[in-house]
C-alpha cells in the first residue's frame, strides 16, 4: 500500500524535473551568443567591452518556435526593447533617485506590453534586469553612446546568429502562430505593471540605503521571483532562488579557489550558460545553482579590478534572500484578487472623473470663446 507523505510531497518541487522538448543546440547557441562578445573583449584588451556586449546578446533568449519572418521580427523588437530599456536608465543614473524612477517607468511599461502581446518566457525579465544594471553604473555622460553601441552590437550578433541557425538548424520547422486574442479588461494589466514598476524602484532605493555595492542584484532577485504564474509559484521561485544561490555560492567559490585566468572563465561561463539554458525549462532551482557562479564569473570577467571572493559571494546571498523576499511581498499582491480588483475600481473611477473634468474644460474653453 502506498502511503503519501505531504512534508515530501509539499517540497518535491525543489526536486522535481519537467519534461521538455527543447533540443540541445539551442542552449549551445545561447552560449555561443554570450561566449563570442566575451572572447572578442578578452582578444581586444577590453574585457569590460566584451562583458556589456554580452548583455546585449541577450537577446538570443526570446527565440520562439515560429515561422521564420515571424521569429526575426519578434528578436529585432526584443533587442529594441533591451537597448531602449538599458539607454534609459544610462540617462538617468546620474543620481539614485532618478534611476529608481527610470527603473520603474521601465519595469512598468516592458511589463504592460509584454502582457499585452502575450510574449512567452523570459517575458519583461532582461528588460527590467539591464535596465536596473544600467542604473547603477557610474553616470559618464561621454561612455553612454559607446556602452549603448556594446549593448546594441551584441544584440545584432545574436540576431544574426539566430537567422542563421533558423536557416541551417530549423529550416523545416514552420509552426502556424495563431493571432493573440486581448483580454477586454485593461486596467488589469496596468495595475499589475503599476506595482511591479513600483515594487521594483524600492529595490535600488533600498540597497541605496543599505549602502550595497551592487544594488541591481537585488532588482534582478525580485523581478525572477514575481514571473510566477500564481502565488503558490512565486513562493516555489523564492525558494528555488535562496537555495539555488547558497549552493551556488559553493560551487562559485570551488571555482574561484583557483583563480583561473581570465580566458579559462570565459570558457567556465560558456559551459555554464549551456547548462542553465539546458535545466531552467526543467528545473528554476538546479539552474538558478549554476546561474550565480556565472554572474559572479561575468563580474570578475568584466572588471579590471579584482574583487575579494568572500566580499563577493556574502554580498551576493544577502541581495538574493532581500530581493527574493520583496519579490514574494509583490507577489502577494499581484496574485491578491481582492487588492487588484479593488484598485482597477479606483484607477476607473479616476479616469471617469478624469474624461468628465476634460469635457468641462472644453466646454468653457468655448464658452469663452463665444463670448
């Protein structure tokens, strides 16, 4: 007789492996996109060029099973998208309060539109993640054409890697896309952009007052929590996060024990791109263990400085359990129906009284005017 046990079955997703069909050249082409700005910064002398271009290749990651035409045209707009949402915020770093303002305009429209169109996962995540590391670069007002140029060249790389493997890999994969039907209710996505917009300025303007290093860190912890698709998911995302970066944090460190050379990590950081494209649509937990020895690797790779291991990874969980923890705040809300009911009421009867104040003023502006 089989008998259930709830504690093991309430946890088994920590565990638990999905089935998919995605193939194993796609991860090795992601890795190919992030490798290939890295090697021609390592090659050049400029290993911080090749870092901020890598940001920007990126863009591989929004590749959708879909006619070839329609693919194309879905990357060029994501890597619009990611070069409009980094260019903001570059503007706006110049002090912290402006840069949580722009993070927050971004966060809220990258949201509003991609809920509109309905794009499939990673959905507003490196929108939102490149515009809150953009924000937290220091303001030079003569770097921001060349760091926006970077960006903007690893993302044509990955575009033309992506037409490429389309022509040669997928070449006979045409899947029919049917059209996207719009829900009626719109407010609902504005509220939901609204408290992410929100809930995502509060991320840098507290690691601002917790005098954190890397306050984007933070950002991009919420932001991965809050893509669930219920509460019970966000909850399962933030704990698949804190573990998955504790575990992390030992394998990064085993890597850093070694101080490997600058080209050797290169090598590390595609080899773990590959696999977390492999394990992320199988298990957000397992991957999120190899994702952070790869943003810790990106960092070292990137920088001219080299920065103490411990400083590094302590400062990393704290950021990951703080961001997870307001990613599971914002959560609650977003999956809350009573608040979000009640504030498309209230956010309707504004613009009511809105159209209705308009329609006053017009119609004294021409009372006045035939008098």
């Amino acid at each position: 007789m089989k008998v259930d046990h709830p504690v093991r079955n309430r946890f088994q997703y920590l565990i638990e492996m999905k089935k998919t069909e995605r193939k194993w050249h796609f991860p090795f082409l992601a890795a190919l996109c992030i490798g290939i700005p890295l090697l021609l910064g390592w090659f050049s002398g400029k290993p911080n060029y090749g870092s901020l271009s890598s940001l920007g290749a990126l863009t591989i990651l929004y590749f959708i099973t879909a006619p070839i035409s329609q693919r194309m045209i879905h990357l060029a707009v994501c890597a619009f998208g990611i070069i409009f949402s980094f260019t903001i915020s570059l503007f706006f770093s110049f002090n912290i309060y402006t840069a949580a303002l722009s993070v927050g305009i971004v966060s809220f429209l990258s949201h509003f539109i991609t809920s509109y169109f309905k794009i499939p996962p990673p959905g507003n995540f490196f929108f939102i993640m490149l515009a809150a590391m953009a924000s937290t670069y220091q303001f030079d007002l003569e770097m921001i054409p060349i760091r926006v140029g970077l960006v903007t060249m690893g993302a044509i790389l990955s575009c033309s890697l992506a037409f490429l493997y389309s022509v040669f890999v997928e070449k006979s994969e045409m899947v029919n896309v049917p059209r996207r039907v719009f829900k009626k209710k719109r407010y609902t996505k504005f509220v939901e952009s609204a408290i992410i917009g929100l809930i995502m300025m509060l991320t840098l303007i507290v690691g601002h007052l917790l005098k954190f290093q890397n306050t984007y860190w933070i950002s991009i912890s919420t932001v991965a929590i809050i893509q669930g698709r219920n509460f019970e998911h966000v909850r399962q995302r933030n704990m698949h996060r804190i573990f998955g970066t504790f575990i992390g944090l030992g394998l990064a460190w085993l890597i850093l024990l070694f101080d490997p050379e600058k080209i050797v990590m290169i090598g590390i950081i595609v080899v773990l791109q590959f696999v977390v494209e492999l394990m992320i649509v199988r298990n957000y937990g397992f991957a999120v263990i190899f994702i952070t020895p790869l943003t810790l690797l990106l960092i070292e790779v990137g920088s001219t400085v080299h920065h103490e291991v411990e400083n590094l990874m302590q400062a990393r969980l704290l950021d990951t359990i703080i961001g997870s923890l307001m990613g599971l705040a914002a959560g609650f809300f977003l999956h809350h129906q009573q608040i979000i009911n009640q504030l498309e009421k209230n956010i309707r009867y504004s613009f009511f009284q809105f159209k209705k104040l308009k329609i006053k003023l017009c119609a004294f502006s021409l009372y006045l005017l035939l008098c």
